[in-house]
C-alpha cells in the first residue's frame, strides 16, 4: 500500500512563444483520501477563479460575463470531474497503485493540469534506476 502522496497544480500558457508552467500548489498528502480530498478542492479552487458565481455580492453588477460557446467550460469540467464519484474512485485505484494520476483540462489560452504519485512509487523507481545503472 501506499501511504503518502505529492500533489501538485500546474497551469500552462504561452509567454514569448515558449510554453511556460505556473505552479498553482503543492501538498504533500499523508493518506489516499487526503489526496485525493486536495485534488478535488483544487480542482473547485481553479473552477471559482474562473467562473465565479454572478450573484456572488461581492461583484458590482456586470462585472461578470459569460465568454462565448466556442470557449472549452473548463470550470464546468472541473466542477463535474469533482462531483464525479465514479471517477474519484479511478484515480483512487491508481493512486494504490502506485501509479500517476494525471488530470487535465485547457481553454483557448491555459492548461489546468492536476497530479498526484504515490511518494513510494518514486522512491522505488529511483532505487531501481540506481541499481539497474552500470557501475563505473
């Protein structure tokens, strides 16, 4: 079984041609259900920053528009992906696994990605790259 897990949130855009990765946060999960509770809270973090609710008071009136159709829902799709029971328990599965767990959505302009690995899956790759290595 696999006891801890890094977690991380990551978005991607274009900055001078190159894409450029932003760190959006890092946790360290001690169990499975702590992971995977900090992925779907992030996963909501992201949804409200992109679309906060219009009746919110704290927005003067029109602050908030909708953007076209043609624009991937991505705070939709975050929401849904959090709510999803059936999905939680898949990346749930693969976490015990000790595999990575990639979750990914984009707009026209930002890739949202979200991870998480199993820190003993890491550590064992590691010791296994280090013994499979010819000595010198």
């Amino acid at each position: 079984m696999h006891d801890e897990f890094l977690c991380h949130v990551t978005a991607y855009g274009m900055c001078d041609g190159r894409r450029v990765g932003v760190p959006l946060g890092t946790y360290r999960a001690p169990t499975l259900a702590l992971a995977l509770w900090w992925m779907r809270d992030r996963a909501l973090w992201i949804a409200e920053r992109l679309d906060p609710r219009p009746e919110n008071p704290n927005f003067p009136p029109n602050a908030v528009v909708p953007v076209a159709d043609t624009v991937p829902d991505v705070p939709s799709l975050l929401r849904a992906w959090s709510a999803d029971g059936v999905q939680q328990d898949l990346v749930a599965e693969e976490l015990a696994a000790g595999n990575l767990v990639r979750i990914a959505t984009n707009d026209d302009t930002t890739e949202y990605e979200l991870l998480a690995e199993s820190v003993d899956a890491v550590r064992m790759q590691r010791i296994a790259q280090r013994i499979a290595a010819p000595a010198a």
